[in-house]
C-alpha cells in the first residue's frame, strides 16, 4: 500500500531512495505544470507519429513492458506473455529493428530508447485506465483547471453519489475525517453542511485543523460555531485562510488525501476521491502549499 505500480517499476529499475524519488517527482509535477503553461512550440507535424506507427508501438506493449521490468530471452518471453515461438520471434525482431532492443549474453534488454518508449507505454495505459475510473470527478472539476494530475490516483477509492445513497461520498469523507487527528484542506463551498454539529464539533475541538475557503464560507462557520471557532482559533488548533475560488475540494488526512467535486446547484458532495499512495499525498502537499501561499488569514480580512 502507499506506493503505485510506477513508482516501483522505477525504483526496481532505478535503486532511487525514497527521498531522492519524491524530490524527482516533485520536479516531474512542476515540469508539468510548467509545461501546460508555456505550450509546446513545436508543430503538429513534429509533435505527432504516424497513426500506423502508433499503433504498432500499443500492440507491442506487452513485450516492452516485460523488458521494462526485467531483460529476457526468448523462452521467457513465451513464457511472460504465453506466446508462441513464433510469435516471439516476431516480438524480438520488430523491437531490434527499431533500435528498441538488442541482444545481451542471450537476453533481450532495451535500450535507452526504448525504456523510454516503454514506460510512456506503460504509463499511457495506465492513465486511460485511471482516467476511466476517475471519470466522474474530471466531469466535475473546472474543466479549464490544469493543476490536475491523473496518475498519482491509480489505485485511489472512488466514491461516487447516486440516486439510491445520495450520501455515499459524505460519509466516506466523514469516515475519513473520523479515523485521523489532524486535516488540511480547500473547498468550494463547506465541506459539510453547518448543521452537521458531530462533524464541526470533531473539527474544532478534536481535530488540528486548517482550512482555505471562500472568504463567506470561512465567516459563516465563524458565526455557527463562535465560541468553538475562537477557542479553537486562539489555541491555534484552527487555521482559517481565504481566497476567491478553488476549482474543486482537497482534503488532507493522517493517512490519506482526497478530492471532492460538488453540484453546482445543491452543493452536495457528488464524487469523493481518495488514496493512500505517497505519489498522491505529495501531489496533494504541492496544491495545498500553492494554495495556501495565495490565501490570506482570515483574522486579516476581518481586522481589515
């Protein structure tokens, strides 16, 4: 648990510490951002193969995934992916005329070439089938919003609202909430409803809380709960912060994180997210701290 399917290939692979990996994929993520941002300035012609060449590379990815992970010969090769000799044969042939892998001491190991073509095979299928089961939430969540990455949630917990248990991914979140001592996350709206007294009571008085929200939200839980707002803000066992607008609801936990996206209309919770994955908690790390750097505190606003 805690570590997805990539993230061990390339430490098999790589012998990188944990340390080292999550500086690496904390790069990863900003070079993607930054990527988004600034465009490639290359043009379709150059950016795009061959629709054919395409999809030769996605009916090998068998083969290049197993080499991914380990060099073979060609009886392991038959054996990993219960092929034919045959079929091998024209496996091994198809990646070495490529470039994409040759013959060492009688197995068959890629090359830099193709440990990259492989792993951005391996990682394509692994996003689509994410995307897939993280369907509901990209519906829900501002379709211009770029700081979204997919992969991080592969193995996440998807809970999604419907007509017969509306209230499915509440009480997830609330379950959640329930199992850690401390929270940090943004909302669009409040993350329960203000009548939901158990909820607020655990948030103000039993859990080390900090909380972005719109500026209305953030006062309006101030007025519900005034006298366990400011014990709990003068002890600093509360942080509120504001700012404008958020694109969906992150959550925070001991052991995991969570996104949540909401009806506009009613603004209950539609779809919950969540995952154990240190490749998604340090995703979540990186939002936060970007979000709360563009947050004010609300004590600020209100001696203002």
């Amino acid at each position: 648990m805690g570590e997805s399917n990539g993230e061990s290939r390339r430490r098999v692979r790589t012998g990188v510490s944990e340390d080292e990996s999550a500086s690496i994929l904390d790069e990863l993520f900003q070079t993607r951002l930054e990527l988004r941002a600034v465009g490639d300035e290359s043009t379709e012609s150059e950016r795009r193969i061959g629709t054919d060449d395409l999809i030769d590379v996605i009916r090998h990815g068998p083969v290049l995934e197993a080499l991914f992970l380990a060099p073979l010969d060609r009886r392991d090769i038959e054996a990993e992916l219960d092929v034919s000799r045959a079929t091998s044969h024209r496996f091994v042939r198809w990646l070495t005329d490529r470039d994409l892998a040759r013959k060492v001491d009688g197995r068959f190991e890629l090359t830099g070439y193709g440990q990259a073509v492989a792993e951005e095979v391996v990682r394509f299928e692994q996003n689509l089938a994410t995307a897939h089961r993280l369907a509901p939430l990209l519906d829900s969540i501002c379709e211009n919003h770029q700081e979204f990455v997919v992969e991080p949630f592969a193995d996440a917990t998807v809970t999604v609202a419907t007509p017969d248990d509306p209230y499915r991914p509440m009480q997830r979140f609330l379950s959640l909430v329930e199992e850690s001592s401390s929270f940090r996350g943004f909302n669009t709206t409040h993350m329960v409803p203000l009548s939901l007294d158990s909820f607020h009571e655990r948030l103000l008085e039993s859990t080390d809380t900090e909380l972005i929200s719109l500026p209305d939200t953030a006062e309006r839980l101030v007025e519900a709960y005034p006298e366990r707002a400011s014990t709990a803000l003068d002890h600093g066992h509360l942080e509120l912060r504001t700012r404008e607008a958020f694109p969906y609801g992150l959550a925070i936990f001991d052991d995991r994180v969570g996104i949540g996206a909401y009806d506009e209309k009613t603004g209950a919770l539609q779809v919950f997210v969540d995952s154990d994955a240190a490749i998604a908690r340090r995703w979540a790390e990186r939002v936060f701290a970007v979000y709360r750097d563009r947050s004010e505190p609300l004590v600020d606003r209100r001696e203002g």
